[in-house]
C-alpha cells in the first residue's frame, strides 16, 4: 500500500490580504537571488512572462471549469507578455486583478452549487464526458456554467455509486436513493474547496512565488519556512514525528494504518489503527480534510515548526473525537539504510538505501554513507561474497553523502566534474584512500532513483566498479542548495539549482538519465515522469574530459556479465509478464484522450475495466523463489535489544523473498565469481 503522509492547511487571511508592492518586493528579491547565484540564470523577458501567465492560471484552473473563456482571453490580452515588464517596473498589481477575477469565479461557481444543492438532477439526459491527459484551452461561457456544473456533478454521482459495488443491478434498483445522499456529499465537498480558496491568500502568493522559479528549471522551488522545514525533514533518518503512518483510499479518505509503539500517538492511548481523519489543526488553522490538497496536507505533517497538532478523528460510524499530540523525535524506519543476508549457492549482502539522507542543520553529522559502511561491515563478518545495493525509488538527497558513499567503494582518483554558474570545472576526488570492500557489486536502479542516487551510480558505472540493473533513472544531473532570500530572512528561502556535475568520461545523463547495463522492465516504468518531459529541465550536453582513472575490472568482463544476464532476463516469464502488464498500464494513463457515455451502464463498465487493472497490478506477485533471506548476526542481536523493531523488519525480509530483480542480482554476482576464477 502507498503511504503518504498527510496535513492540513488553511490561511486566516482573505485573498486580498498581501500588499501587492510587498508581492512585488519578494519577487524581485526572489530574481535577484536567482540571477547571481543560479546555474544558469536566464532573462525576465516575454518568454518568462508567457510561462508564468500560462502557469498560474493553470494551477488555478486545471479542469477549467472556473474562468471563463472571456476572462482568460481579457487576462492574457493584458498580461501574458506583459508580466516581465509590470515585475522590473515593482507593478504588482496585475496579482490583484488575476485575484479578484478567480475570486469572482469561485463566486460564481459557489452560487450555482448552491442552487444545484436544491435541484433535482435529470440522469436521464444524453451526453458523454471527455477527459484530457494535457491541459487544454479555456472555453467556458458564462451561459454555460450551470450546464457545465450540472454535467461534472452527474459524472460524479455516477462515478461515486459506480464504485459501491460489483452488482450493476443493484446499483440501479437503489439508484434513487443513493444518488440524493452522493449529490449533497460531493456538491458540500465542492463548496468546501471553493471556500478555502476564497480564504486562503498565501497559498495563491506561494505558488506564484514558485512558478516564477521554476522558470529557470524544475528543481528550483521557492520555500515558505514551512515547506522549507517538510523538504529538509524529509532529508533525515530522524525527525519531529507524530508517530503514525496515514494512507488514502480510494474514497479520498485520510486512514491511520500504523502506530509506532514508540511515538506520541502511540501514548495517547487514544488512536487506533483504522481510524479515519477528518481535521487537523496546528492551533493557528484548521482545515477539513476533504477539502485540502495532499501537498499541503503533507507540509503542515512534516513541517518541524508544527510541535504541537490536534486530530480531529472518527472510528468506524462511531462520534468525532479529537486528539492533541506534540510531536517527537523518531526514527524514520522507511528512511534508513538497512540490510539482509541472501543465500542462494553463494552468500551475499543486500543493502537498501532509500535516501541519501543527512542531518543538514549539524556538521561531521552521521548520514548514509557512515549507515552503510556500518551495514556493509556487518554482512562481511557473516563472510557475504558480494553486495547488491538497491537504489530503486531513491529520490536522492546530500550530494556530500553520495560522494562518500562512492568513496567506500572507489580506491582512489577523481569521481566527478562540476560547472558552476560562472563556467568553471572542478573534480571531485575520491575523499577516502582504500576500499571498504573489494568483491563484486550490483546496483539496481528505476525511474524514480535521481539526482545523488544517479551520481552515485554514474561513478560506479564508469569505474566498472559495479554491475547496473533494472530501468534507465529520472536524468537529473544538477545540484541546489536552499538560500534565505536575504541575510537573516528566516521567512522567505529559494531553493535553487547551483551546479551541474557530469560523469568523469565527460558524459552527462542530465535529461537522458543513466542507462543500466542490464535493463530489465519494472512496472510503472512507462509512467513515471522523466526529467526531459519537464518543459524548463536545462538540456544534455557534454565535455572535452582527459580525466586518466583506472576501471575496476575490464570492459569485456562487464560486457560479458551483462550479456549472460541480458539472455536470462529475455527469457524469464516474470518479466516478460512485466512488459505485458505495463502495456495495459500505458493503454489506460497514457490516453492523450477518451470520452464515456454519460451513464451508469457505460462508467460502470470503465470503472471495471480500471478496476481490474488495478486488481492485476496488486496481484501482481513475483512467482514464488524462496531465496533464503535472513538477517545478519549483528542485526539478529539488535533485535533483542529492540523488540519494537521486529515487525518492521520482518516486513522488510518478506518482501525480498520473492523479488526478482535480487534473484537476478544473485546470478550476476555468481557469473563474476566463476568468470574471475577461469581468468
């Protein structure tokens, strides 16, 4: 199941409440910044003012049903080239007008719910609805609203009961009734969104600040000082921590499905696992649930200024009750470096690194290279023959920690050269002198490994110091650091892009990504977004290098290596049964667009159609391998000391019985072993 952590937030400021000239001094402050320190800064010109325009209105109206055509077309016509000389002029005040036009929308849109709340809908109308995978042009008239409203709303009742049950029959035999208690649920939750973007200013202020930065490239992001808190949380294996995990069902309900027996809501002795959360509340704002955005929601969670928060909560059909909780430090389990034993004719370390995660705020802090040169010790007193390193789903993190990590494995020499935003190289050296561990590696990659997982990888790679495997990474080859727009701003902070690093060859797989030497299909590999799809992604290029290093082992070895595993991986059925279930996966996501009847009959029988979809991707299970998979004496040891931890770990090992991508991983390092001793 897919956890996400999750929050509320709600400003108490109406939508006018920022001054439009303090707007205008952030964001100039916010170009100033960006212009002396970015990579590569680039000019406010037409071209950043169309990306801006374009954007915000997007995020404003991504199913275009607020604005009407008219108000985008009048919007554009005053504003859309216009926006860069208004900002270099300190003329904000276009902020107010797109502002009081949303509002005036929202408005709108809350009078015809309204009206809609007390009608009777006509299902019985002919029409089809049409779903998009792009954004596409604003076209709402203003005789058209209740029509369009009214159409959306029906949509949503069908597609709600649609999902109730299997029986279509007894769908429609109860049809009446269940559709009345659908409308009032789903036109309140309408009315809910619309309210908390009436209110709420700094949100509208926060988004504008960050589609300004994405301009010069995807990864540069402006950061309230709350969501600055939730990004560098999220970059440590300890944290202020509610001591729970929540998921999100298919009903867009917020669930508790783990306590830490540790934790604070653990000892409130109030919260149960099941429990459904409706609010949450940091004493200043408090939102419903359903009305929130996940990312907020996720920010005010993780946000380290948040100490103290109050659940509003529900269990089963039982009263509202509520729960004040005040944070503590934890360990964050999914985010640690841990390790198994694998035996299958030979012996071998299995080491996850889910994170190259630091404590930025302390220096000579431990991170994840100490963590897994710990874990990497560990295996070798139990005599492991070789190491995988699973680097799947590795979003990236301190590039300090991934040059040390490199460093464990490298013997000496340069590991990578930098550009800074006045052109200049520099190599990274090999930090270390001497090898943690000398035996033979496999690293397994996906299209969410990124940025510090990819350097890290790339290193291996061209020192042949490692097998890759698995699908080709996200392409992100560049390097921020997270600044306060001014000296002793603890408010306002940009986190920006500083550097690019390429490969020692000269290579870099900025927007490409780095390409395993085993590709081997993963589910979702299709769908997971790629650094080339972001329009503003800085582009490949490469450089004259005359870097001398020396490669582990030979060019023919690894060639040979990754050929063997290549005829393995063509011919095993589990991952040619990969390669079918993400068609079917691309056949659905993938639509640029498609359009569905609008009745029961005919949502019904597209929610079955996803349904069985998603049923096959849960199912989906690797055939049953038995590797014998084990912990560490070490770790066996740990275990006793701390029981809480058990569970936990056991869901780990299981996990890993039956995967595939460590059979193959197993196979490689058996192949290299044989092949050294014939050499």
């Amino acid at each position: 199941m897919k956890k996400t952590a999750l929050v509320l937030l709600l400003s108490t400021f109406s939508l006018f409440a920022q001054n439009s000239s303090t707007s205008c001094e952030i964001l100039l402050k916010i170009n100033t910044l960006l212009q002396k320190e970015h990579y590569r800064p680039k000019p406010v010109n037409d071209s950043l003012s169309a990306y801006v325009f374009d954007e915000l209105l997007n995020n404003l109206d991504p199913a275009r049903n607020i604005f009407l055509k008219s108000q985008a077309d009048s919007l554009a016509n005053k504003y859309r080239f216009q926006l860069d000389d208004l900002i270099l002029k300190k003329d904000c005040s276009f902020l107010d007008d797109i502002k009081s036009e949303y509002r005036k929308s929202l408005l709108r849109n809350k009078a015809v719910l309204e009206k809609l709340k007390t009608e009777t809908i006509n299902f019985g109308t002919k029409d089809t609805i049409r779903f998009q995978k792009k954004d596409f042009t604003f076209y709402l008239k203003a005789n058209e609203v209740q029509k369009a409203w009214n159409k959306k709303i029906r949509y949503e009742i069908f597609d709600d009961i649609a999902g109730k049950s299997k029986n279509l029959d007894s769908l429609k035999l109860n049809f009446n009734s269940m559709s009345l208690k659908s409308q009032n649920s789903i036109i309140e939750n309408e009315l809910c969104k619309i309210n908390v973007s009436l209110t709420s200013s700094k949100l509208f202020e926060d988004d504008f600040y960050n589609i300004f930065c994405v301009y010069f490239d995807p990864h540069t992001n402006y950061f309230s000082n709350d969501t600055k808190s939730s990004f560098v949380s999220t970059l440590s294996k300890e944290k202020l921590s509610l001591g729970l995990e929540v998921s999100l069902n298919e009903k867009n309900e917020i669930n508790v499905i783990e306590i830490d027996p540790n934790g604070p809501a653990f000892k409130t002795g109030k919260i149960k696992k099941g429990d459904q959360i409706l609010a949450i509340s940091n004493q200043k704002e408090t939102l419903e649930v359903s009305c929130s955005s996940l990312e907020s929601i996720a920010t005010m969670m993780s946000s380290e200024l948040n100490t103290n928060l109050t659940l509003t909560l529900k269990r089963n059909s039982g009263k509202n009750f509520k729960v004040t909780i005040e944070k503590q430090v934890l360990k964050d389990e999914e985010n640690t470096v841990y390790s198994f034993i694998v035996d299958k004719d030979i012996k071998v370390g299995y080491i996850k690194i889910p994170s190259f995660y630091s404590n930025f705020e302390e220096e000579n802090s431990k991170g994840c290279a100490q963590d897994v040169a710990k874990e990497t010790v560990k295996l070798l007193r139990d005599d492991v023959k070789g190491l995988i390193l699973d680097l799947t789903d590795n979003g990236g993190g301190s590039m300090e920690e991934a040059v040390k990590l490199a460093g464990l494995f490298i013997d000496r020499g340069p590991i990578s050269i930098v550009a800074d935003n006045k052109k200049q190289l520099s190599v990274i050296n090999d930090p270390y002198k001497g090898v943690i561990y000398k035996g033979p590696i496999v690293i397994i990659i996906n299209g969410n490994s990124a940025s510090a997982s990819e350097f890290f990888a790339d290193i291996m790679q061209d020192y042949n110091r490692a097998i890759l495997i698995g699908s080709t990474s996200l392409g992100k080859a560049t390097m921020q650091t997270i600044l306060p727009l001014e000296e002793n701003d603890d408010q306002h902070f940009i986190k920006l892009t500083v550097s690019k690093f390429y490969r020692i060859t000269g290579k870099s797989h900025q927007g490409i990504g780095v390409v395993p030497d085993v590709l081997i299909p993963t589910v979702y590999q299709d769908v997971f977004q790629k650094e080339s799809e972001f329009p503003t992604a800085l582009k490949n290029d490469t450089l004259k290098s005359r870097i001398r290093f020396t490669p582990y082992v030979s060019n023919e070895l690894i060639e040979s290596l990754a050929q063997k595993s290549r005829n393995r991986v063509a011919q095993d059925p589990y991952f040619n049964s990969i390669i079918a279930l993400n068609s079917n996966i691309d056949a659905i996501i993938n639509k640029a667009k498609f359009e569905i009847p609008m009745t029961l009959d005919a949502i019904f029988e597209n929610q079955a159609g996803i349904n069985i979809l998603s049923e096959e991707i849960n199912n989906f299970s690797a055939d049953n391998l038995s590797l014998n998979v084990y912990n560490s004496e070490y770790n066996k040891s740990s275990l006793l000391l701390y029981p809480s931890l058990t569970e936990y770990n056991k869901i780990q090992l299981d996990s890993l019985k039956s995967n595939h991508y460590l059979n193959e991983s197993i196979l490689i390092i058996s192949d290299y072993m044989t092949m050294r001793k014939t050499n």
